[in-house]
C-alpha cells in the first residue's frame, strides 16, 4: 500500500520499497511509508509482521536489499552524526550501561546525541521527571525493573528532544500509570513538531494517541486505520483475514487481543 506524503506534509523519515529477507524468510517486502512532523503514525500488526525489522531499516540498523530510505530528504547512507543526533528510538531491548544510574545514563545519552554537559544534565532531569523515574534517578540501572528499564530507555530517547523518534513496543512492561505517561509524552512530542512512528499490539492503546494507523501483516502494509473510528479491533482482522487468503496461513480468531 503505497504512502505519499503530501506537499503541506514534507517526509521527515520514509522508505520507497524497501525490501529485506533473511535467507528464505522476507522480512519486509516492498514497503513504502513515511513520517510527517508532528503527527504521531502506528504501526500495528501480528507477531512476525515485520514491523520491528521495518523500523530497524528506516533508522540504518539494517539495510535494505532494495529500495530507498531517507532522512530529510537525504539518503540514509549519506547521513552524518548531526543528522542522526535529532532522531531517537527504542527497538527492542532498552539498553542502559547498568553500572551507571538513571540520571547518568540519560545524561550520557543526550550528550552522544551533541548536547553539551549542562544542557545535557538539564535535559536529563526533565525527561526523567516526565517518565515518572525521579525516585529512582540514583539508582543503578542493573536494579530497575523490567517497567523502569522500559521507562529509562525513554528518557534516553526523548532527553534531546529530537525531530524524529520511533519506538517499537514502548508500553511494554508498562503497568497502566506508566502507559498514560508514556502516552503523553508522545504527544508532547509531536506537540513540539516531532515525527513520530510507534510500533504496538495494541489497538485500543494507540487509537487514543495516533494520528495515523498502518497495518502490517506477512512483510507488507495492508491497510489504515481512522484513529476515531468504530470496532477498530473486527476491521484490523478483516485486512489481517483477506490478506491471508492466498497463504491459506493460520490467523487469530477475532475478539483475541493483539
């Protein structure tokens, strides 16, 4: 399903039919998406769609066998320091040095995104303080549960306020407190004009946030999603049901949750 951004919405992040396999199994086959400043875009899908492998080729993880990403404008592979310095992202893992605390890591993350030690350490008191992570800011990271790594991981991506952040899964590990929070940082986010693509199993959850809703299944995009539309849970198993058919493929039965 082809994606065109739009004169009055320039592309932040996009790929043209990018491709990926892994020996015998396609990845992502043929996919064109793209991130507009200030809107929030979810990205949602079964296990083994292809979402966390997509976003993985749109912030050079991975490259593509075929077809384009760029980054402002600029292919990826051209892009310097200072162009990744205004992105942020979380895949997978949260990764934090566990011998340093909370409030260090953030720091040492905003710094290697370019900003100077006392904008750094600025910047990090206030993203731990939007995360909910203050009282645990001095503990070492090796300490923190699986939700406060989840939420560390965070701060470490919002610290430096970039233009583009993706984040695969970000609620994961959460309990309901930390899914509003993270839940409004996303939109302060996109409130200050970031691009934003969110990865998740959860219709219900990123219905209340997104702006956009893509739907990924078997490596490719199927269809959207309106955000404020009616049973968005029986539609998604329709596009997920109808994009099956050729593969005779087993699907989840509908009224299971992503």
């Amino acid at each position: 399903m082809p994606e065109t951004a739009s004169v009055a919405e320039p592309a932040v992040l996009e790929v043209r039919g990018v491709r990926r396999s892994y020996r015998d199994l396609v990845a992502v086959a043929g996919v064109d998406l793209y991130l507009a400043r200030g809107e929030i875009h979810a990205l949602v899908g079964l296990n083994g769609a292809g979402k966390t492998t997509l976003m993985r080729l749109m912030l050079g993880m991975a490259r593509p066998e075929s077809g384009l990403v760029r980054l402002n404008g600029r292919d990826i592979s051209r892009c310097r320091a200072a162009d990744w310095a205004r992105v942020g992202h979380l895949i997978e893992t949260p990764f934090a040095y566990p011998e340093l605390t909370v409030t260090e890591n953030v720091i040492a993350s905003a710094r290697l995104h370019g900003l100077q030690t006392l904008m750094a350490a600025t910047a990090a008191e206030e993203s731990i303080s939007d995360l909910g992570l203050t009282p645990w800011a001095s503990r070492p990271a090796r300490g923190l549960s699986l939700g406060n790594r989840q939420r560390l991981g965070l701060a470490c991506a919002l610290a430096h306020r970039p233009d583009v952040l993706v984040l695969d899964e970000p609620t994961n590990g959460l309990d309901p407190r930390g899914v509003i929070i993270v839940r409004e940082s996303l939109r302060k986010a996109a409130e200050r004009g970031a691009a934003v693509l969110v990865s998740s199993h959860h219709l219900d959850e990123v219905s209340r946030v997104a702006h956009r809703i893509t739907v990924m299944h078997g490596s490719v995009l199927v269809g959207s999603l309106d955000p404020g539309g009616l049973d968005l849970e029986r539609r998604f198993f329709d596009m997920v049901y109808a994009a099956e058919e050729p593969l005779a493929g087993p699907v989840p039965k509908p009224g299971r949750r992503l």
